[in-house]
C-alpha cells in the first residue's frame, strides 16, 4: 500500500528572471532590471498576484525562514 505525499510547505515560491523592470516589493529603492532573477511569491488562492522581491531581500527572507523552520523542528525533537 502507499503512503500518501506529504503536504509542501512551501506553496508557490520560484525565481524567475523578471520581463521588464519592476521594483522589489520589500524595497521600493531596490530595482529589479529586465532579465535579472526575482524571489517570486503567489499568495495562495484564485485570482490572486505575484509579489517580487530582489535577491538581496529574498537572500534575507530564505535565511529568516531557515531560522524559522529550524527552530519549529528543534521544538519536535
């Protein structure tokens, strides 16, 4: 018999490179140039938007979310 999948907990996250110039969503200051890679973030639901982020701001929420998840599994243990 199989087991069933786990749940992903990270829903909807990828890097794509951006097709036009945009600004990051946690910085207004920091530009995102055509063709450069952005953090993508799609909130969960129907008709909802993408958020983009910069690498250095997406740098620093990745590494706040390893913390995160590090801690919630140092709670199991």
């Amino acid at each position: 018999m199989a087991m069933a999948a786990h749940r992903r907990l990270l829903l909807r996250l990828s890097i794509r490179p951006a097709g036009k110039l945009s600004h990051c969503k946690h910085n207004q200051k920091h530009e995102i140039a055509k063709g450069e890679l952005r953090f993508l973030v799609k909130e969960p639901g129907a008709g909802t938007g993408e958020f983009g982020y910069c690498a250095d701001c997406a740098r620093e929420m990745i590494d706040q979310a390893m913390r995160d998840l590090a801690e919630l599994r140092a709670q199991l243990d």
